[in-house]
C-alpha cells in the first residue's frame, strides 16, 4: 500500500491519476450531498411519519448540528492519524446512517440518525486536505478546484435530486439509494486512496487546545467565523423552509418543485472563481463586504412577494436565491482566503474553526426558520434572513475599521 508522506524535500510528486481526482471530487460531494437530502422532502416526510412541522424542522437542525460537531471535534485528526483510514470510517458510518434514515419507523429515531450523518459527513473535510497532500505543487490549485466543484455540486444537486427521487419513489427510497451510492464510495476509496501518514503527534486533547488557542489570538479568524455564521443562518431558514412554503397556499407544489430551486445555486459554482480572482486584485476584506451586501439585498427583495401574482413570486425567489447564494458563497472564499494566510502551518484547524462557526449558524437557522415559519409565515423567514446578512455586513465594516 503507498503511503503518502509531508516533506520538505524538493521531489517532485508525480502526476495524479484522473480516476484517483474524480473519485475524491465524487466521494467529496456524495457526502456532502447527504446534509441536504431531506431539505426538499420535509413536507412529504413529515406528513408520512405524522410529525408536527416544529419537529420535523429539526430534521436539518441536527444533521447541520452534527456536521459542526464533526468539523471541531472529528477534523482535526486528519493530522495525527492516517487520513484514508479516518474516511473509510466516516463513510462506512455515514453509509449506515443514511440507511437506517430511510428504515426510520419515526421521527425521533430520524432525528438521531440526522445527527450521525451531520457527524460522519464531514469527511468531505479531510477529502480536501487529502487532495492537496498528493497533488504535485503546480498542480495543487488545480487538483483542489476540481475536487471543490464536485463538493458544490453535490450542495447543488442533492435538494434536485432528493426533491424527484421523493416525489417518484417516495423518501425512503431516496434515502435507501444515497446509503449504496455512500456504500460504492467506501470501495472505490478502500480500493485507490493512499494512505497518510500523520503530521504531527500531539494527543487529542493537545489538538483541541491548540484550536482554543488559535481562535483567542486572532481576531481575524474570530471576525470570519461570525460573519459566515451569520450568513449561514439565513441561508439555512430559506432552504430549510422553502419546501414546506410551497406546499401550502397559494402554490401547492411538490418537493420536486422544491428540490428544483437548488438548481438555483449554480451561482454559488459560479462565485468561487470570480471571488478569488477579485480577492487577488483588490483584497478578500472587499469581496467579504460585497457578498453579505448582495446576500442582504437579495433576501430583502422577498419581501416584496405578496404584492406580486403566485406566478412572479415564484420568480422572484428564483431570482433571489441566485443572488444571495452567489453572495454567501463569495463571501465564504473571501473568508478562507483570510484564514488561511493567518498561519500556514495550522491551516486544518483555522478552516475547522472557520466551517464550525459556519455550520453553527446552519443548525441555527434552520431552528430558527422553522419557528419563524410557523409564528409568522415566509414573511418572518425573510426578516430573518435579512436581518442576519446585515449582521454578517456590520462585522465585516466594523472588523475592517478596526484592522
């Protein structure tokens, strides 16, 4: 078995396979995929299981939940053991999780299961670290991209796909086929990734408390970690509420039509380019202002739905979601641009720190917009989602002042 080893060498690595870059970019997004699943069948699984909208609200609460659990507890030990032996357990758990999702008999065993899949999925997190340890060093930005777009596009496709499977074959079966497709992956990694070996030897303890550490000296990280968190809560009450909106009055629509919407964040593909471009030339702290701006401004032009027919609503949001995910995710390459020239030798823990603060404000807002939701309706939604962008642009203006 090869084992991949950090030097300081100047040897060269050779080039990677492009099955070995697909399988990484594949195994990437599938996982991450697996937080999404159940955004689009929320009204449809509810309704099966006879759970109240508050509860299964909660469905995406815990699976985000767990997922920031994951990213601070679970993330850091891709540097002190080997890394394809921590991803072959996380996807043998998750694959498991999934399953036993789609055999739930009732809510409170779903929302368990949600937990261990936000938890296990963040091998998404050492996928990436694990791409830029064997690609060649002028080939890394390339090599990383690549496995970034197949993670975005498993954000992208998941609601799309669940939101179809669903409504043809009901959301057990989707459930039931993203375990296989996690299960397939647990093959192909056990059968072409490498091995690692591990960085450092600090005990667990010692790698939790370096990342205390990390986050009490830097301004910096702390400033990203909230103003991405908030961004996240209102990300998250849209996409985790949008279903259960449109199941009801005036629109009555399906989860497919719900999952569809997720075609919308392409733009957010579209971002990460042009957000580091811009980022090279005129600084991140500037495309930090300018996502949370965009993203503001385009959950507020939702409020201007009720004044307009079903049919141009439903553009609207369309055209509101394109916005605010193209800011959010401009906003977030902006932040790692940030994180990552804050110290390179500690560059696994600052981005677990960052995607803590994120996925934090994940499991917020979907908490959060459920109750909005069912107190006030799309309305009280949208209020938070703007209000939580503005949030995020006030710590990027008064964190700049101070810089």
């Amino acid at each position: 078995m090869l084992v991949i080893q950090s030097t300081n060498t100047s040897i060269s690595k050779p080039a990677l396979p492009a099955s070995l870059i697909l399988l990484l970019a594949s195994a990437a997004g599938l996982s991450v995929a697996s937080l999404y699943y159940s955004q689009p069948m929320l009204a449809v699984l509810g309704a099966d299981i006879h759970a109240s909208d508050r509860m299964i609200g909660l469905v995406p609460t815990l699976t985000q939940l767990g997922y920031a659990l994951g990213i601070l507890l679970l993330a850091p030990l891709g540097d002190r053991y080997d890394r394809r032996t921590i991803i072959l357990v996380k996807a043998s758990l998750l694959a498991l999780a999934l399953l036993f999702s789609g055999l739930a008999p009732n809510v409170t065993w779903l929302l368990a299961t949600s937990l261990v899949i936000g938890l296990t999925a963040t091998m998404a997190q050492d996928i990436v670290p694990a791409a830029a340890t064997l690609a060649p060093d002028q080939h890394r930005g390339k090599i990383v991209g690549t496995v970034m777009t197949g993670l975005l596009l498993g954000i992208l496709l998941s609601r799309v796909i669940s939101g179809l499977g669903a409504e043809e074959f009901g959301w057990r079966a989707v459930y039931i086929a993203a375990a296989v497709s996690v299960a397939l992956v647990v093959v192909a990694i056990w059968r072409g990734l490498p091995r690692f070996q591990p960085t450092t030897q600090l005990a667990y303890g010692a790698l939790l408390g370096s990342m205390i550490d990390l986050w009490r000296r830097h301004g910096t990280l702390r400033q990203a970690a909230y103003a991405q968190g908030l961004l996240a809560v209102g990300f998250s009450a849209f996409w985790s509420t949008l279903a259960v909106m449109l199941h009801g009055a005036p629109f009555h629509l399906g989860s497919a039509a719900a999952g569809a919407f997720g075609l919308a964040g392409a733009a957010g593909a579209l971002a990460a380019p042009l957000a580091g471009r811009l980022a090279d030339k005129r600084g991140p702290e500037l495309v930090t202002r300018l996502g949370a701006g965009l993203a503001a401004i385009s959950f507020a032009a939702m409020w201007l739905a009720p004044l307009v027919p079903p049919h141009v609503q439903l553009a609207l949001i369309v055209v509101s979601a394109i916005g605010f995910d193209f800011g959010i995710q401009a906003t977030l390459v902006a932040h790692q641009t940030v994180v990552f020239g804050i110290d390179p030798g500690s560059r696994s823990r600052l981005n677990a720190l960052l995607f803590t603060g994120m996925f934090v404000g994940m499991a917020s807002g979907a908490a959060l917009g459920s109750l909005m939701l069912s107190q006030w309706g799309w309305a009280g939604v949208v209020t938070l989602a703007t209000a939580s962008s503005l949030g995020a642009l006030a710590v990027r203006m008064l964190g700049n002042r101070k810089h």
